[in-house]
C-alpha cells in the first residue's frame, strides 16, 4: 500500500493523527529538511507523538517515514499515469475502454520494472548460472508452480534443473 493511501485511510486515526496525515497529504512544500521537532512545533504536538504516528504507519521514526515519503512522491510524479492501478476500469466503461487501460498498466509495470532493475546484479546470476555444472531450485507453497516455469525455460536452452 501507497504512503499517501495510508494517509487517507483516516477512519481509525485520532484527531491528533488526522491532523499530521492531512499536513502530509496537503503539504507541497519540501519536507527534505524538517525535523520531527519541528514539525512537533508547527503543529503543536510532541516530538514523540510524531515518532509514534510514523511508526503506526510501519516505519521506524520520522526520518525513515520521511525518506520513504519523499521517494514516494518522486515515483509518482514521474511513473504513473491517469489509470488508478487498485481500480483500472469501471464496470461502465466500453470494452475498448477497458482493454486501453489493461494495456497502459501494463506498459506501465513494465517500464517500472525496467527502471528498478540492477543490471550488475542480472549479469552476476546469468554467469553464476552459466557457470554452474548443476543448478538446483528449491521451491514450496505458491512459488512452486514460477520454479516449474524456470525449470522448463533452463531446460529449452540446454540448461537441466534439479527440482526440489
């Protein structure tokens, strides 16, 4: 879940919670710089009920929150588009309609993951892998069935897997 969806899930906040997630959600202003005690100042809380409001949210403290927060908001200021990705299509919306979005969100998640990769650490596993005289794949539960799909991909191009 979005920092900025945690925010707006106000309904089990206190009023003092409220009014540090309404100052997050409305504040445009660069937050790089602000202390928890500043902050604490300019909304007449203490320093510890801004702790504790960032780690109900599942953060450490304000420094971390704060880190994410900021990463957050450059993500979403640079990769998403108009489609709501918890919400791509209404049930009124054409067919056309619903396939365009399907076909946004997932040129979207593709350029997302594109952008996420380490390409330093892909070519370490492809010559760790290419390097290797057996290659065994543990798997259990619902990652059982993507080991299979690895499993099967090794084994087109040459490469057999032992499957545990």
């Amino acid at each position: 879940m979005l920092i900025k969806e945690s925010l707006e899930n106000q309904e089990a906040m206190s009023s003092v919670e409220k009014q540090l997630s309404d100052y997050f959600l409305n504040d445009t202003s660069e937050i790089k710089e602000l202390t928890a005690r500043q902050l604490a100042n300019d909304l007449y809380v203490s320093p510890s009920t801004v702790t504790r409001f960032c780690q109900r949210l599942g953060f450490s403290g304000f420094p971390e929150f704060k880190e994410a927060l900021i990463t957050e908001r450059l993500y979403l200021a640079h990769n998403v588009q108009d489609i709501d990705v918890n919400q791509p299509f209404l049930p009124s919306d054409s067919i056309w309609s619903v396939a365009n979005n399907i076909r946004q969100l997932y040129t979207e998640v593709v350029a997302d993951t594109l952008s996420l990769q380490d390409y330093q650490q892909l070519e370490s596993a492809t010559k760790k892998l290419g390097d290797a005289q057996h290659i065994y794949v543990y798997s259990a539960g619902d990652h059982r069935h993507l080991a299979e799909i690895f499993a099967n991909k090794m084994l087109r191009i040459g490469r057999p897997i032992t499957q545990l």
